[in-house]
C-alpha cells in the first residue's frame, strides 16, 4: 500500500508525533497512529529499505518548521 502510495502521489509522509498530539486534532476514528513497538519497526523497515526517505518521517505539530 505505500508503494502504490509513492507511486501515485511521488511522496508521503510519516507522522513522528505522538499519540497524544494526535489525538488534540478531534479527528474522529483517526487512524494514523501506529502502536509500537510493530509502528516503530515497520517505519524502521520502510527507511532501512530505502521504500521511504528520513525527510519524509516528521512531526508534523512540530512548530519548528
């Protein structure tokens, strides 16, 4: 599935925050946390085999930018 993501949008991108900054949205059945330790690992794998690029991994609640 993000291979055909990659495929059809050219880049995505993976949220580095926390469960609870994402839970501050109100988003209702929000979807896009990952338990880990299986989220850290499969974010891991996806960077180590070059599927996903570091830069596309960040927080984005982050104000920093």
């Amino acid at each position: 599935m993000i291979i055909e993501a990659i495929k059809e949008f050219g880049e995505i991108y993976i949220s580095s925050a926390e469960k609870g900054q994402h839970k501050r949205t109100n988003i209702e059945n929000d979807t896009r946390y990952i338990e880990p330790p299986e989220g850290t690992d499969f974010v891991n794998s996806l960077l180590k085999k070059e599927i996903i690029k570091k830069e596309w991994f960040i927080n984005p609640f982050d104000s920093k930018k």
